[in-house]
C-alpha cells in the first residue's frame, strides 16, 4: 500500500507517480482538500483510495483503474473514462462522467446537472437524483437514476439507454419513455449489481432513450429544436 | 437576347441573389447549408500593401542573405514545443468531412516542409499520424473519438472554443458522409445528419478552462503544448483570457476561414474579419508582456483568408507568430480542379465555385466518404502538391520580408505595412497608404 498526502507532496508528483510504468498494487490519497485533477490519466489495473472531497475532473479519462472517492466530487468526475470503475461514496457536480467511453461511474449520492453529458459508452449508475440537462446529446452507454432526475432529461438523446426508479420532471427533444423488455429487465439488473444495489425491483424503473426523430434535419422538426 | 437591352433595373436590395435564396426557403423549408468560409467581400490583407527598403532602410540580398522562417511554438510551459520549419501550418479539418487519404495528404505535404497538420472534430486516424511529423490534437466540445492514447500520441493539443466560419456554433457532418467508419470513430447510428455540440460539456467560461488546460497538461505529464483556438469575434478579450486559462498559443480564426459544412446565415453573418481580429489579439498578447518573448511567450497563430506569401507576411508583419491554412490547403489537394469541371457541373456547381462539401459528391475526392469518389484521390501526389505550395508561401514571404531588409519572418512589423481602404487601415491599424492617419486611434 502506498500513500500520498497531497498536503506533503505536489500534486504533480502524485500523478507522475500514477503514470509510473508497470504500475501495480493499491495506492491511498489522503487529505485532497479539494484538489482538481487528482488521480487523472491511469493506465494500470490498480485501485486508488481517495479519502476526503474532490474538485474538478477527478478521475479524469480514466483507463483500467478503480477509483474510490471517499467524499464528494466536482465537476466532470471521470470525464471521458475509457475503462476500469469511478465510485463517488458521496455527491457528484454536474457533468459526472462527461463523454466518458467505457468502463463504470457509481455516484452513490446525488449527481448534480447535465451527469452523463454527451456519454459515448459508459455505465453511469447514481444512487439518489440527477440535475437537469442529464444524458444531453448521450451517444451510448446505460445511465441508470434511482432516484429522481430533473428537467430535460435525454435531450437530444442517440443510442444511449436511460433507466429511472424515480420521477422525471420533464423529458429533452427526442427523448421518451420506451417499453420494459425482458432484455432491459436483465441489462438493468446487472448494472445495479455491478454499482452495488441489489436490493432494487428493476421492474420498478422506466426505462427512457430516443425517439430517433430528430436523426434527420427535416422543416417539420424545427419546433423541437 | 441580352438583359442589358431591356432597360430593367435590378434592385440593389433584392438582387438575384437575395431574390434565389427566398425562392429555395419558401420552397424547401430549410436553411443553406454550405461548406467554405464568407464570401462576401471583406476588408482584407489584400488592402495592405509592404514599404520595401530603399533610403531608409537596406534590403536583404534576395539570394544570398538568410531569411529565416523557422518556428517555436508552445514552449511557455510544454516540456516539447514544436519546432517548425515554416511558420505556415494546416488548420485542423476531421475526419468525416475529408476522406482519410485527404487527410492523409495534408499529413504528408506539412511533414515534407516540416510544418503541423492538425486533426478536426472526429478523432484521429492512424493514416494522418502516420504521415504527419507534427500532429495538433484537437480537443472539441463534441469530444468524438477523444481518447488518452491518442492525447499522448499528439504532438499539441488545440483545445477548440470556437472558428472563424461559425464562432457560437457546432459542427455539423451529413448523412451521407456518416460512413460506417466515421459513425464508429464518433460513435453515433450510420447515416444520421449529426450534429455537434457548441459548448464543452465539462467547463464554461475561463475560470474552468484553466482547470481543464491543467487536467490536459497532468494528464499528458506537462509534455505537449496546448492551444486554444477561438473564432474572431470580441477577440481582444478571447485572446486575454485564453493567456488567463494557460494557453501556450492562441489560435485565432477569421471569418473567412472554412467549414466543412454550416448554415450560410451562419458563415456570412457571424464574426469578423481576419484583418480586423489580428491586430486585437496582438495587443492582448502585448499587454500581457507575451508577445514574441523567447522566455515564457504566448504564441499566435492567425487563420482565414490566407492564400499567399504575402498574406503570410502581412499576418506576421502584423504580429502573428505563424498562419494556419485550410481551404487554401484543400485546393492545393485538387480541390474545385478544372478537370472535373463537366463533374462539377453535373451537380449544379463548376470548378472554382464548389463549396458543397456537405454533401460528400466532391468530385475530386477529397470532401467525402464515398469510397469510390475518395479512391480517385492519390495521397501520395496530393502530398507532393500541398508540400509545392507550402514552399510557395514560404518563399514568397521570405521574398517580401527581404525587401523589407528582414532576416527573419518574424522581424516583419507593423511599421513595414500602410493600407490602401482607410476601413483596411483602422482594422490593421498601420497608415492609409502616404498619410500618417490610423483611423480610430485618437484624433479623427
């Protein structure tokens, strides 16, 4: 186990130090005061420990890594992860898991507005509610609310699958709600267990996505623009 | 019968032009959607014109005494700035609006004269890094195909706020050039008409661009230096706060600079020109103490409208530190050739004219994805072609900056430049040509 203190060493250390080739084992970081970009840029099957309150883009373009925030994070948490897993144990600020690729965002609090922004492929679960502007323009990946998520959900939606336990204050232009299958009963259940929530009826969540109306500029369209 | 021996009057208001555009509104319901920059005509650096040496100052031999026209860019706090050769650059272009091997050219032809190519709003191919020496990666509200490997594969980083064409906009790429290939690197369904977003999903504003330009330079361990590009507009401002946030350069994109593919609204009537943007962002960089320091300088490179040597050097005489090329590029490639003239005509356009490059039929094979219209285009020789007139550009601004009694390019200054327009003069700010007036600047 490895530990850095983030009083102590520079921040630029600590994630030089993250890029070290060859890099194994597990690594703590201790009192991050709300530091931005702490733990940015992994590349390495290893599991960071981060005790304490995050700023801006932690866990940023993430590949392999897991991550654990023991606090809350800022804005652009795990922004454009490609792999590994990102767990928020508190809230998130907007824009959690922007563009993120690939691999596993768990939010175990809130996530503010605009979470899941322009997702290409990730898996975002959040335990409470989500912000407006949620899943705006969200190209592909599962976000999964087990609470409530606000205005404008799924604006401008692609191929991304929305899954929400609670109320949606409005839906975005093109998004709408879409039958339950047996295929998304089994998709949702494994994405709760993979974020740790196994006590939920996947059948109490609806599920929402595109309406795919909007894929072609059409003079009809213009009004939900 | 010619319309000159009827006596009819066409309105100054309502000429054909304006007169056609209603007519196609009314009849398909949707806006012009163009590829290009503005058309219409535009105080430019045409209307400046060089002071070559005579009494007072003493001309350069034009074959025997040096003329440097090498570049460094980035080194404010990148471990690696780039080091060019010739301070003309290609501007970014995707992936998706060129065909690859289009983009594959560019790379050949910059690395020849060791200049920079420069990805656009749809990843990098492993075609364009190949070929390209120098390798800008742009990072784009869209992030399509935006990945840490490829991050640390550049050789810079642009982060892109806006460009000259569409400043406030997005991009936006057709249907029919949403190839399996391109929809895959942006991850979006084949065949839909995308479009991008204006705004970064993850910062707004200059206060969190500086945390993202750091996150960039922790994430890539301080080694690349990062751009900011911005689209002229209120470009005094843009470029201060850009320098605020941490750029090592400023890119600053005129409105006649190109877009694969824009509402023609948007191109004509949105920004402002390159003549008028250049001198703003110079004097930002000057106050700021940034301005073509060798210690901790912030470097700027000008775009739009660049066509020849001596916009080349009225840019940098101006202030500018190196010129990006786009459009000027692509007709270096084969772009509106005049032996596809019967081609161009076929779908309503001729050669010289054609800026349907939304649309993917480029006959030339360039501005598609249409794999046969893309495999009459040979990289290699397109290559070969883009790095002639690179040279071309090179030369004829060492040629003028000789005249001027300069052994560098960069030694062009404001003081070697008068205006022909008295507009050319107040937005370049250097005399109307045999006067001593800059209007705007105090007095009258």
């Amino acid at each position: 186990m490895t530990t850095y203190d983030l009083t102590a060493t520079p921040l630029r250390e600590v994630n030089t130090a993250l890029h070290a080739p060859e890099l194994e084992g597990d690594i703590t970081i201790v009192n991050p005061f709300g530091a931005h970009n702490v733990a940015v840029g992994l590349n390495a099957p290893v599991k960071v420990t981060v005790e304490g309150h995050v700023g801006y883009y932690a866990a940023g373009m993430n590949q392999q890594a897991e991550i654990v925030i023991d606090g809350n994070a800022g804005t652009g948490v795990a922004e454009n992860m490609m792999s590994g897993t990102v767990v928020v144990k508190g809230n998130a600020s907007q824009s959690a898991g922007a563009t993120a690729h690939g691999g596993l965002l768990v939010v175990e609090g809130d996530a503010a507005a605009r979470c899941g922004i322009s997702m290409k492929g990730v898996d975002i679960v959040v335990g409470g509610n989500v912000g407006h502007s949620s899943a705006f323009m969200a190209q592909a990946g599962r976000l999964v609310v087990r609470g409530d998520a606000g205005d404008g959900l799924g604006d401008s939606i692609y191929e991304t699958r929305i899954y929400v336990r609670g109320t949606v204050a409005s839906l975005g232009a093109d998004c709408v709600a879409k039958e339950m299958g047996p295929e998304h009963l089994e998709e949702l259940t494994g994405l709760l267990k993979a974020a740790g929530f196994t006590e939920d009826d996947p059948a109490s969540y609806t599920r929402y996505g595109s309406a795919r109306s909007l894929y072609h500029f059409h003079v009809d369209n213009t009004g939900a623009y | 019968m010619s319309t000159d021996t009827w006596g009819l009057r066409e309105s100054a208001t309502f000429d054909r032009g304006a007169i056609a555009a209603i007519q196609r509104a009314a009849e398909t319901g949707i806006y012009d959607i163009r590829g290009w920059g503005a058309k219409r005509a535009l105080p430019h650096f045409d209307d400046l014109l060089f002071l070559g040496a005579s009494m007072s100052r003493y001309p350069l031999e034009g074959y025997r005494e040096k003329c440097g026209t090498d570049v460094v860019l980035g080194g404010r706090n990148a471990k690696y700035p780039l080091h060019l050769d010739t301070p003309v650059t290609i501007a970014g272009m995707s992936f998706g609006a060129l065909s690859g091997r289009a983009k594959e050219a560019l790379g050949r032809g910059a690395s020849e004269v060791g200049t920079s190519t420069t990805t656009g709003d749809g990843g990098m191919t492993p075609e364009e890094r190949g070929q390209s020496k120098h390798l800008v990666y742009q990072y784009l509200p869209s992030r399509y195909g935006m990945n840490p490997d490829d991050l640390r594969k550049a050789d810079a980083i642009e982060v892109v706020l806006g460009q000259g064409a569409k400043p406030g906009g997005g991009g936006m790429l057709l249907g029919q050039k949403i190839s399996e290939r391109v929809a895959g690197m942006r991850t979006l369904p084949q065949g839909i008409d995308q479009r991008s977003a204006s705004r970064h999903p993850d910062w707004t504003g200059p206060d969190d661009l500086a945390i993202k330009i750091a996150e960039l330079r922790e994430i890539t361990d301080w080694e690349k230096p990062i751009y900011v590009k911005v689209g002229a507009t209120r470009t005094y401002y843009d470029t201060k706060l850009a320098v605020h946030s941490g750029a090592d350069v400023v890119v600053v994109d005129g409105m006649q600079g190109g877009t694969a593919a824009t509402q023609d609204v948007f191109i004509e009537h949105v920004g402002i020109p390159t003549l008028a943007a250049v001198p703003q962002a110079v004097q930002a960089l000057q106050e700021l103490g940034v301005h073509r320091q060798a210690e901790g300088g912030v470097q700027l490179i000008v775009s739009g409208g660049i066509r020849t040597g001596a916009d080349v050097a009225k840019a940098m005489a101006l202030g500018a530190d190196a010129v990006a090329i786009g459009t000027a590029a692509l007709i270096a490639l084969g772009d509106n050739d005049p032996k596809y003239a019967a081609e161009y005509e076929k779908i309503g356009s001729a050669a010289g004219f054609y800026d349907d490059f939304q649309d993917g039929r480029d006959p030339a094979g360039i501005t598609t994805q249409d794999p046969e219209l893309a495999a009459r285009f040979d990289p290699v020789e397109g290559g070969r072609r883009l790095a002639n007139y690179l040279r071309v550009l090179t030369m004829e601004a060492q040629t003028i900056a000789r005249a001027c009694g300069k052994a560098h390019l960069t030694h062009l200054e404001p003081e070697d430049l008068v205006a022909v327009t008295i507009e050319a003069a107040a937005m370049a700010r250097v005399p109307l040509a045999g006067t001593s007036w800059i209007p705007g600047q105090g007095g009258f």
